[in-house]
C-alpha cells in the first residue's frame, strides 16, 4: 500500500537534505524544524437556516526569530493541521530566503466555502478571528489571504480585530481592500512574482519571455492573475485549468476572453467553449506540450509518476508544496529545472511586508513603486540562489533552501536561546 503524503513530512524532509548538502551546522535545527506554536480552535456558528454548525480551525506559529509571524489563512475542505504546519514551514523559509523581516505562520479552518453563503462566511471568519484574536497583531502574527479567501475576508478579519481592540488595526492583517489600508498592486502580487521569476529564469538560459509555451494549472488568484500578465508579456498561454478541469489551444488561449467568461469564479472552465480549444484534464494539463509549467493549484501534484511523463522544460511552483522529493529526483535526473515555491510564490508576501511597512508609516505608496520593488527583492534573491546552486552543485530548490536555512539558523546563533 503506497504512504500517504504528508506535506509536513515532505519539508521537513527537504530541509534536512539542504541541511547536508550545504554543510550547515545542525546545532539549531531541532528548533527550526518545529513550530513554535500550534492552534486548533472549534468554531461554532449559526447558520442561515437556523441550525448550528461547528467548524475546525488552525493557526500555526512556525517562527519569529526573524520578525513577526505572517502567512495566509486558507478555506478548504481538506485542510488539515499538517497541512497547516507545513504551510506554516514555507512561510519561514520563504520570507527568509528573499530576506524580509518576517517569520512563518499560517492558518486554516475545514470547510468548503463554496457551500456556504456570503453571510455565513462573515460569521465564520469573524468567528476564527475572535478565537486567534490572543495570539495575533501588527507586532505579532498577520495573517493574508490564501486558497478560497480575498480582500473581503480579510476586511472582516480587520473589523473583528478592531472592534475587539476598540480602535483602527489597519496593520494587524495585508491583502485587504486599499480602501482600508490595502496595498496597491497586492492583489496580482503573487501572479507577478511567478512571470518575474519565469523571466530571471529563462534570462538565465539565454531565452525570452515572448513567444514562450506556458501551462498553468490553477486559474485562482495566482494563477490566474499570472495568465493575464503572461499574455501581456507576449508569452504563448498555451493551457489553463481549474477545479473542473481544463483547456489546451496550440498556438494560445485568448486569455483576456478566459478572465472574463470565469468572471471571479461564477464560472467554470468546462463550460467554456471556443474554436480550436479541447477540453482536458488536470493531469494533462501538467503533462501537455509546453516550455514552461506553473503548478499554481495545490500541495502533492507533481508526484513521482507525473514527473515521469512531464513534457515541459521549466517549473515556476505557483502553489505551496505542489512537488513530491520523490518527482524532485526523476525532475533532477530529466533535466527539468524547477524554481521552488519559496522563491518563486513569494511575490504575495513582499507586497504584504510593503502593505505592513505602508500601514506603520501611515503612508501609501503608487502601484509603479511596488512593482519595481518587488522586482528588485525577486532579483537579488534570484542571484543569492543561482549562486548557491552552482557553489554547492545542486538544484535551485537545494539552493534556496540552503539560503533561507542558512539565515534562519545564523538568526538563531546570535539570539540564543531564552532561558
């Protein structure tokens, strides 16, 4: 009977590998391995029809030697708390590995939003805030949004904080509305972050980004802000898909026609129809004819036998944890060059710590200077990895992690440990 994966498992996994290959003293990594805290709360709320349900929540607190907690909270039907603790993992190493002063957290709760109405997910989330209120704040832990959660969740986040608090907490949550404090340029943030990333890549390799044969599984937030300014850039978005399936033209979607046929999600990509475009499935969408893949769904989608049959040249992970270790050997013996998720995803969480940095300040900064920002961060971080890489001869993601541990455990040195 094949193990079930476990995402915690799998990055603990990865970090001890990157541990060895980079020679870093392993004094501290019991404590970078573990997380600092973790939080299961039960969520009672009163439905629209009366009844009272009671949901599952998470917050877990991997790290903050590096500042304060931060990482997204995510509504889906599978979440679990490993899911969580490795979610909360990636934050630390991500934030660590493109050098913002903040640690990982993230968060959770067990349900399918799309069962839900609008009023019932307000007293869900107002709910969950109320319940990780104590251990959460501008100075503390700030959450995001994640999978199935947006500017509106957070804006309600906000509110209960707040009221809790008896006055304004604009920084106490990012990825909000602008009206409340929200960041220009967050919401494509993520999106932008994978072209940009695709970008340094192919740079690297002596290739443009115009003309290239890209698939992105996943067309949520991320990967469907990262197909609007893929087909801006003039790459080739040869296939996209979402929950229901889906869709491969060879010579290129209409993207722009795509965005608004979903309309936010109002509708599905199996119902979409147009001339030359075949309906497939998401495992085809992960093994079609392209140059560049953009796994931008979930965790577990590149497994050992997928990576067998894979027909691209690069992966840019969009997703959190979306490759086995396993896929990442058969990717290393094919000569697929993968850019991990701790870089390559990270774009979310620099505009969050610019949000942060914006909300102290009481300032607001215009949408061309986030950009060029986050541009300039991804770069330097991009440099610091390629370098790792070929000092120690092996795989970007072996190099980023090598980068963001090495940060983590040097933190830890000169901090001590308390007591």
């Amino acid at each position: 009977m094949p193990k079930t994966y476990d995402p915690y498992e799998n990055v603990v996994a990865v970090m001890e590998e990157a541990m060895e290959k980079g020679g870093i003293d392993k004094k501290m990594f019991d404590i970078i391995k573990n997380p600092q805290r973790e939080t299961k709360v039960y969520l009672p709320v009163e439905m629209d029809d009366g009844t009272i349900r009671v949901f599952e929540g998470y917050r877990v607190q991997h790290s903050n030697i590096r500042g304060p907690f931060k990482g997204g909270i995510r509504f889906h039907k599978n979440v679990t708390l490993n899911e969580v603790k490795a979610l909360a993992t990636w934050m630390s190493l991500k934030c660590a590995v493109v050098n913002i002063p903040f640690g990982g957290a993230k968060g959770g709760i067990t349900v399918d939003p799309q069962t839900l109405s609008k009023g019932e997910l307000c007293r869900l989330t107002r709910r969950y805030t109320y319940a990780i209120e104590p251990i959460i704040g501008a100075d503390t832990d700030i959450p995001a949004p994640d999978v199935n959660t947006n500017a509106q969740t957070m804006a309600w986040v906000l509110d209960t904080y707040s009221m809790l608090h008896g006055k304004p907490c604009s920084g106490v949550v990012t990825g909000k509305p602008i009206e409340l404090g929200g960041s220009k340029g967050r919401n494509s943030a993520t999106g932008r972050g994978i072209v940009i990333s695709t970008k340094l890549l192919l740079k690297e390799h002596g290739k443009n980004l115009e003309g290239t044969r890209v698939a992105i599984q996943g067309m949520g937030n991320v990967g469907g802000n990262a197909a609007t300014i893929f087909a801006h850039r003039n790459a080739c978005v040869v296939a996209v898909s979402d929950v229901s399936g889906g869709v491969y033209k060879e010579n290129g979607l209409d993207i722009e026609e795509i965005t608004e046929f979903l309309d936010g999600g109002q509708r599905l990509l199996k119902d979409y129809q147009a001339e030359g475009v075949a309906h497939i499935s998401n495992e085809e969408i992960l093994t079609c004819d392209c140059e560049v893949l953009v796994p931008a769904a979930l965790e577990n989608q590149i497994t050992e036998d997928i990576a067998r049959k894979l027909k691209c040249s690069y992966i840019i992970e969009a997703a959190n944890g979306p490759t086995t270790k396993e896929a990442d050997k058969v990717l290393e013996d094919r000569g697929i060059i993968l850019v991990p998720d701790i870089f390559a995803n990270s774009g979310g969480v620099i505009v969050s710590y610019f949000e942060w940095v914006q909300n102290i300040q009481e300032l607001t900064w215009e949408r061309d200077t986030v950009k060029e920002k986050l541009e300039k961060i991804l770069s330097t971080a991009f440099e610091e990895i390629m370098e790792t890489s070929r000092k120690f001869n092996c795989s970007l993601r072996m190099g980023a992690y090598i980068v963001a541990l090495s940060r983590l455990i040097h933190t830890e040195e000169i901090k001590g440990l308390f007591p």
